[in-house]
C-alpha cells in the first residue's frame, strides 16, 4: 500500500505490548447532553476501535471522531490512534476542505474519501460514516433488513467502485439515544469493522457563545 498503510503498520508493532486510556474532551463551544434520537445532535463525539481488512492488509485501531454541525458548515476531526496513544491519522474537514496529518506531512483535498485513497491507497466510505454510525441511512441507501423493534439491521449503499452492504450487529444506548454498537462494512475483499465504546451527543455552549 502506501504511505499510511506502512506507517500505521510499524506504529501497530510497536505499541503491542503498552496500553493506554484517552478521553474525548469535546471543544469549549460545545456541551454535553441528552437526545431522543441521534438525528437531534447538533454535534457528537465518539471513542471506538476500528479494524480494517483487505486482500492485502489488516489493522485495527482507537478511533477518535467529533462531528459538528452547529455552524454553518459541518466540521469532522477524525483520529486514529495505536494502543499506546501514538496518532496514526488526524483528518480535519471543514468547509469543503479536508486535510490529513501524517508523518509530518499534510495533505489537503476537497473529498475526504479521496484523500485518504490518495495518501493510502485505502477506500473508506468516510463520507456517509457519520450517518450510518448513529443508526442512519442516506436517501440513495436500500435497506435489506428489520429488525423485529423496527430498527435497520442491514442495508446496501451505491458507490462507483462497487456497492457497500452495512450490517449494524447490535445497538445500545448512549446520550439517551439508540444507536449501533458495532457496524460491519463489506464489498469485495474490504471489510471494515467499527465499534462505539462510546457516543456523546453536543449541543451549542450557550455561555461560551454568550461570552
């Protein structure tokens, strides 16, 4: 692969034995609360793992995501982390623009998908990630599958390079809203495994804002 793929490998082997606990701390303009349902956030944060496999890779990683859309533009900043706390990735996209951190180095692209196939040669549907992680399916998404309550269990996404089926393997409560604790993403030989460990729904800080 390229430059992520090796990076992120050498990260992975060297941090096998240590462990570390982070904590979200959302922005200063935010504040945490309670939602019905996920679609009611203004912003969210959330702190999971991410595995990733393909014919000719396999990682896992701590994922680290703030979501925003309080503002005028939505904001994403994305992390992805070894065991020990070491940052693989930081992708920030706001605006229309999205840039990628790595070794130093960034790279800038108007397509947060595009970007990090660019840099990595990896596809990650990144795009539609922050509806599909809070239970959600885009207008062009077919859902396959119920479950018996009514929530989507399994649902097919159309895209260029081939479609992706999502399967949302169980729920849970976080924010006091239901939502997926673990989503599978398959097409062809990508599979791409998320787990929430935790999801904080945000609101607008309104004393911040009044300051």
């Amino acid at each position: 692969m390229r430059i992520l793929t090796t990076y992120l490998k050498h990260l992975l082997l060297m941090s096998c034995l240590l462990l570390t606990a982070c904590s979200i701390r959302p922005p200063h303009t935010l504040a945490e609360t309670q939602v019905k349902h996920p679609s009611d956030a203004q912003a969210w944060e959330l702190q999971g793992k991410l595995a990733f496999r393909s014919s000719s890779d396999k990682f896992s990683t701590n994922l680290f995501w703030l979501h925003d859309q309080s503002s005028q533009y939505d904001r994403d900043e994305l992390t992805l982390t070894t065991m020990i706390g070491t940052t693989v990735l930081s992708l920030k996209s706001e605006n229309g623009l999205a840039s990628l951190d790595i070794q130093d180095k960034t790279y800038t692209d108007n397509n947060p998908e595009r970007l990090i196939y660019r840099v990595s040669g990896m596809t990650i549907p990144i795009n539609k990630l922050p509806l599909w992680i809070t239970g959600q399916v885009a207008p062009d998404d077919e859902v396959l599958e119920y479950n018996p309550d009514g929530s989507i269990k399994r649902f097919s996404s159309a895209d260029n390079g081939g479609d992706w089926l999502v399967s949302f393997m169980s729920y849970q409560q976080q924010s006091g809203a239901k939502l997926p604790r673990l989503l599978q993403i398959n097409r062809a030989d990508v599979q791409i495994k998320i787990q929430i460990n935790q999801w904080q729904a945000l609101t607008t800080n309104l004393a911040q804002t009044n300051n």
